[in-house]
C-alpha cells in the first residue's frame, strides 16, 4: 500500500534528497514528515547549513523543478537495486520486484508513494528553517502554488 504522501510535496523531497547528498554526501534524509503544505527531512550530518548554503539547496531545487523534468516509475528486481540503491528504508516483506522512481536523469530511488508527472507542477520550493542538534540537520519546507 502506497504512503499517502501530497505527491507535489513527496516529488519536492525527492529532489531535496539528491540535492543534498550531491552537495554534501550526506544520503538521503533518513526521517520524512510529509504534509500537503509543510513537510521537514532530517539528515545525519555534522553541523547546521550556513544561510547561504541554505540558499543554494533552495536555487538548486528550483533549478530542477524549472527544468520541468519527467518524472516516472521503473520496475527492477530486488537483486538489482540491491546493487544500485540504499534499500535500508524498505520493509522486510517487500517483494521481489521494486518500483524505481525517477526525476529525469537528476533522481532514482526506490519509492512506494505517489508522485507528480512533471517537476514543473511543483511551483517554488522554499527551505522555510534548518537546524542543527545532536546530529541532526533537520531542513523544513514548503512549496509555492504552481503558475
């Protein structure tokens, strides 16, 4: 059964995600609440973003949902995804066949909720807080209406 995630939203984690690790090797957040006007991600990291790294996460993100990528599923068995994705975050009763979701070329992992077909339907991402305890970089957001 899918999460019931805003699919605008849970798209928009997505691309935060990738942008993080690209920028600061930290993975993928490892906590997620998603809700249809605000959604936080936490991440294992060392120290808190400065303001203008905090800026460049959200120019970045919006780099990508202005390019209007396609955004889509691929089934792959277990065994290769094994090879290709952290699947720490799986349940142990998923099946033998694993849905991959794609943002373009910028984003694949696995993924059970439900998505947007085009990141030019989320509107503007905005990192609205980041903070910095015990570990944890967590990065609150929202996005904008879309035009």
């Amino acid at each position: 059964m899918a999460k019931n995630y805003d699919p605008r939203m849970h798209t928009a984690e997505h691309i935060l995600n990738q942008t993080m690790d690209r920028l600061f090797a930290c993975g993928r957040c490892f906590s997620a609440h998603v809700n249809p006007d605000k959604a936080k991600c936490d991440y294992h990291y060392d120290r808190d973003l400065t303001e203008a790294e905090a800026r460049d996460v959200e120019a970045r993100v919006n780099a990508v949902i202005a390019a209007d990528l396609p955004v889509f599923a691929q089934a792959m068995s277990r065994n290769e995804a094994e090879a290709r994705f952290n699947l720490e975050r799986l349940p142990e009763d998923a099946s033998g066949e694993l849905r991959i979701i794609h943002v373009g070329d910028y984003d694949a992992c696995p993924c059970i909720g439900e998505h947007v077909d085009r990141t030019g339907a989320l509107g503007t991402f905005r990192l609205t807080t980041h903070s910095f305890e015990n570990g944890v970089l967590r990065l609150r957001f929202k996005l904008g209406k879309n035009a």
